[in-house]
C-alpha cells in the first residue's frame, strides 16, 4: 500500500496514481472532457471582500475516469471539492514567477477505490466492513476508522474467539478487548496488531477524538498485515505441510 498516493490532489487531466478498484493493475485517468468544475455560489460572494485573495477561491468538481489498462478500461466516477495554491518557479529565461493552480480533493468514488487488497481467504463479512471503510476513507476517517474496528469484530467472531457470557441466564456481550485476550497462544505474535487497530478504532467511535487520514491509513496498514498473517501465511504453512506429506508418500 502506498500511503502517498490516497493523500494527493487530483488534477483535471491526465493519469493519477489512483490504482484501478476492478482490476488493481491499471491506473485512473481523467477521460478527456469528463472532468466539470465549478466555483461555489459562496465563493464568487467573496471576491467583493476589500481582503479577498485567490486561496479562498472553492470549486466543486464530478468527473469520470478510465482504467488505464489496455485489458480493463473499466471506468469511475468521482467527486468532491477544490481550490487553488500558490506555487513558485521560474520561466525559460531563469527569472522567478509565480501563479496560482487549481488542485482538488476527491471526497468520494463509485465504485470505490481499494486502498489495500485483501486475501481471497478472507470472511465475507470483514470484506463488507473494510470496503465501507474505503468508501468513507476520503470524506469521514472516524467512520471510516470505526467500520475497521466492526470488521476486527467480525474478524474474531471467525477465528471462534465467543461474543459474549451467560451468568444467571443473562448474556452479556464482551467487549472488544477482553475478546483479543481471549486469542489462543499460537496468535501471541499479531495479539499486538489486533490491539492497535482497536484503539484506532474507539478513537473513531468517539467524536470528542480527533482522526486524520494518516490514522485510517495507519489502520489499513495494520488490517493489511494482520490478515496476511492470518490468511496467507496459514496457506504457505498448509501447502508446506502438503508438500511434505507428499514426498513422504505418508506421515511426515
């Protein structure tokens, strides 16, 4: 996962550095003429102000994009927001200049995009909760964080760690981090990993804490190892084991 590429601006044309939701090998492009912009009704209100300076300037934008993929060309729609920045350089003859770009800030994307890709081994139900995170990654991190969390729930209830204890006929549910204790010994070595998207995640849950991106992405990272440990590694390990018996032509 590249953590770079979810934190850059989108410009009006060309190719990003958005990798393609259906196929994962392309990248998304600006189809030519699909990209629509403009300033807000707020916005224009503004440049009367006796103080007014381009960087209040606010745009909204959609556009759809291609897959870059010769194979795929699968396409996206997307929107959100946009501005302009200040940016210093200089021309052909080596003098300083400097103008003003307009950049924007994707807020949403149908289908939506999948920052990390997950196991093929991975329970249908912790799919459905990251791709929920995904889909609110660019415009809301605490849910986007806190639908992380379900999916460390859902997670758990998979692996057969119990949601709950029955005293006097009365259920009560666990919570979230007395169930990762509950992990047997042989996930001792990711317990940690389990532990930190939690806290990530009641970070989320709770609006008095605040969550950035670079928090969600922190999240991914962390899902992303996790379940390659739990799904991809655990497949090496099985397929070794099958090698073995089948030198053996028997018990190993």
């Amino acid at each position: 996962m590249d953590r770079k590429v979810y934190k850059l601006p989108l410009k009006k044309t060309g190719i990003s550095n958005f990798p393609c939701p259906t196929c994962g090998k392309g990248r998304l492009q600006i189809i030519k003429g699909k990209f629509h912009y403009e300033e807000t009704k707020s916005s224009k209100k503004a440049h009367s102000h006796e103080a007014w300076d381009p960087d209040w300037i606010k745009f909204i934008y959609s556009c759809l994009l291609e897959c870059s993929d010769a194979g795929c060309k699968d396409v996206v729609s997307s929107n959100g927001k946009g501005s302009v920045s200040e940016y210093y350089g200089y021309d052909h003859d080596g003098s300083p200049i400097n103008d003003y770009e307009e950049y924007f800030i994707p807020e949403y994307f149908v289908p939506h995009l999948k920052i990390f890709q997950l196991p093929s081994a991975t329970p249908e139900e912790v799919i459905e909760e990251v791709y929920k995170s995904f889909c609110l990654f660019f415009t809301d991190p605490s849910s986007a964080a806190n639908h992380i969390r379900i999916s460390l729930e859902h997670l758990l209830t998979h692996l057969k760690i119990k949601r709950y204890i029955t005293n006097n006929e009365k259920r009560s549910y666990l919570a979230l981090h007395k169930r990762i204790e509950l992990l047997p010994r042989k996930y001792d070595h990711i317990r940690d990993l389990f532990f930190a998207i939690k806290w990530l995640g009641n970070a989320g849950s709770h609006s008095a804490k605040s969550i950035s991106a670079d928090d969600v992405l922190d999240s991914y990272e962390l899902m992303d190892e996790l379940l390659a440990e739990i799904f991809i590694t655990k497949s090496k390990k099985v397929a070794s084991l099958a090698k073995k018996i089948n030198k053996k032509k028997g018990p190993k």
